[in-house]
C-alpha cells in the first residue's frame, strides 16, 4: 500500500513537472532569442534525458530481443516531434502568443485524419463536422490576424503546420 503511495506521488509530480513546463512553453520561447533550432534540440535533449530511465526499466519487459528493427520504428515519429518542435519555436515567435497555443492545440482536430491515412480507421461525422467548426475559427481568428500583421498571418501558418507535424507525430506513435 505504502508503495502504491509512492508510485502514485511520484507520477503526480512528474505529470505536474510536464503540465508546468508544457503551459509555460510558450512564455520561453517568445523570451529567448536562442536559435530556434536549437531550442527545440535543447528540448528533445531533455526529453530524451529524462525518458532514458523509464525505457531502460521497461526494456527487460519486452518479448524478445530489443534491436535496430525495433529502434528503427520511432525514427519517423522522431523525425515528425522534431519538425513539429523546430517549426513551433519559429512560428510561435512570429505571432502572438495566445493564437500560436490555441493553433498548437487543435491537434486532437488533426489526429484522427492521420490515423485514418495510416490505419484505415474511419473517421465519424462528429469528427468531420468538429473540425470544420475548428477550422471555421481558425479562419476566422486568422484573417482578423492578417489585416493587423503579415508577420502574424506567417506565424499562425508555421504553427498550423507544426501542429500538423504533432498531430502526425501522435498518429504514427500507435505504429510502436
């Protein structure tokens, strides 16, 4: 029971450590000057850091052998968080901040097209009709962006394509 305990302090405070950095993301980077570039290696360097123990504990729990083949399947999921991050950090300097997190955060939106493509999984009306109201107020916030700043208009489209690239991210995590 006590160790139960543990388990489950222990993960309420690493799922508050990732809600605190994932809110304040947004502030970091708009106040840094680094190259987005590598912001956004600095923080798949730290992810990997920090996800490095888990993988390492719950190797011995993998059936089989753990090789290439199986390193090989998160080297496209991979490839689509970094573009997704590189792109973030561009696009949310471009725009303002509130539009590049609201854009960044339709990709529960995106998602099950992805899977779709990938998976053959059908897509239901509510799904269709919740993203084109979805896509409606992006339009709409959008265009009322474009009539105040080109810069903006440029960034909110970097953030949608990131976003596209975590939603791709997301999508291909099921392949593992």
């Amino acid at each position: 029971m006590k160790q139960s305990l543990e388990r489950t302090g222990i993960r309420l405070l690493i799922l508050f450590i990732g809600i605190l950095f994932g809110g304040t993301a947004i502030v970091w980077i708009k106040a840094s000057d680094e190259n987005p570039m590598l912001v956004a290696s600095y923080r798949l360097l730290v992810a990997a850091v920090v996800l490095t123990p888990f993988f390492l504990r719950d190797l011995g729990k993998f059936p089989g052998n753990y090789g290439w083949k199986q390193f090989s399947w998160a080297i496209l999921p991979a490839a689509a968080l970094a573009f997704h991050l590189m792109t973030w950090v561009v696009g949310a300097r471009m725009t303002l901040a509130s539009n590049a997190v609201l854009i960044a955060n339709l990709t529960p939106v995106a998602v099950p097209f992805f899977v779709w493509i990938f998976y053959k999984e059908k897509v239901n009306l509510q799904e269709i009709l919740g993203t084109l109201l979805a896509l409606a107020g992006l339009v709409w916030i959008t265009s009322s962006t474009l009539a105040f700043s080109q810069t903006n208009f440029i960034g909110e489209i970097i953030c949608f394509v990131s976003m596209l690239g975590f939603a791709l991210y997301l999508a291909l995590g099921g392949c593992i």
